[in-house]
C-alpha cells in the first residue's frame, strides 16, 4: 500500500466520530413557594398582610421628631429584607412635603447606577392609601421602594435590599418575587 493510502485511512478512520453539536442555551429556573398571605401582628400604627415565606418580622419604635417605628420583613431563603419605616404626619403639611421629598429623593440617588425606574402609582380612597412603588432597574443596592400615606396622619416607606453584591440579572427573579410582596403590603394597608 502506498503511503498515501496508509495517511488517507488514518485520517478517515480518526474522523469518523460523531458530529459535534453545541448545547442549547439554557436559562436558570428558580421555583418560588406560592405567596400566602397573613395579617402581621405587630405593635404598630397601622396593619397589613405578608408573605409566610418571610422568615422573621420585627419592629421597633425609633427616636424622631414625630412618632417613628422601623418594620423588618426579612426573606431569609432569598437573601432580602423589606425595611419599613413609619412617621406621624401630625396633620402638619410641612411634614408631609418633608417626608415626600425624602422618599423620592431616596429613589432618585440611585439614578447614577440605574438604568431605568419605572413607577406605579397607588390609590385607594376607601381606605385613604395613596402611595407610589418605584422599580430601580440595574445594580443598585435596592431594586424597589414604595412609599404610602393618607396625607394627614400617616406615612410609610419601604425599600429592598438583598445580602448579596448587586448584579441585576442574578437578583431579578427574587426582586420580582419581593415587589409583588411589596405591592400586596400596599394593598393591605390599614391605618390605626
């Protein structure tokens, strides 16, 4: 046999394996328990509902110049806490104006790293809730806050944070997850 007969075999007997073919892309999945909700009992100036997922809530009465109180909904499992803050508005306007301010200007500080925030107006004039939720999109330390009145007595923040350095679309399932928590907390307002 000639060689180059010899060189031809090799070469075609090497090359007889199978065809490679790329792996699909494939995408993370991530199964959230489904939301049930309970009324929080909690020594607070108003009440709303929550996720039994969320592992621990506690609040605590902070010192301010009207009375203040700090709610932590903490999501052990995903690595997030929902932060409540809550002010007596005293019927003064310029604390309403002052807490207002303070609340978008909290969600406006993270337009440097955000690529977009979207907002959700609230309102429900039966129970005297009326708020906005604002979705902070990119890697930002909080993906969400919310903030709710009744313009005369009450005022309530919220904010998300997660345990883990900001990286949006490693965050976003879980973000998405707690902002539906976040709205139905809106919802479930009541004022004491």
């Amino acid at each position: 046999m000639s060689r180059y007969l010899i060189l031809f075999l090799v070469i075609a007997f090497m090359s007889c394996e199978e065809d490679y073919k790329p792996k699909p892309k494939a995408f993370l999945r991530l199964d959230y328990p489904n939301t049930k909700y309970v009324k929080a009992n909690l020594d607070v100036p108003f009440s709303f509902e929550t996720n039994l997922v969320a592992s621990k809530l506690s609040s605590k009465k902070m010192a301010a110049t009207t009375e203040s109180y700090g709610v932590n909904i903490e999501y052990n499992d995903l690595k997030g806490t929902i932060f409540l803050t809550y002010k007596a508005i005293n019927g003064d306007k310029k604390n309403l104006n002052a807490f207002l301010r303070d609340a978008q200007k909290f969600t406006l500080e993270h337009t440097k790293k955000a690529d977009e925030i979207p907002v959700t107006p609230y309102q429900n004039a039966d129970r005297k809730v009326y708020g906005v939720l604002s979705e902070v999109k990119g890697n930002v330390a909080s993906p969400a806050q919310f903030y709710v009145t009744d313009s005369v007595n009450h005022f309530l923040t919220g904010s998300l944070y997660f345990y883990v350095r900001p990286n949006y679309d490693s965050i976003l399932p879980a973000a998405n997850y707690l902002q539906k928590d976040m709205m139905h907390l809106m919802e479930t307002i009541r004022w004491k």
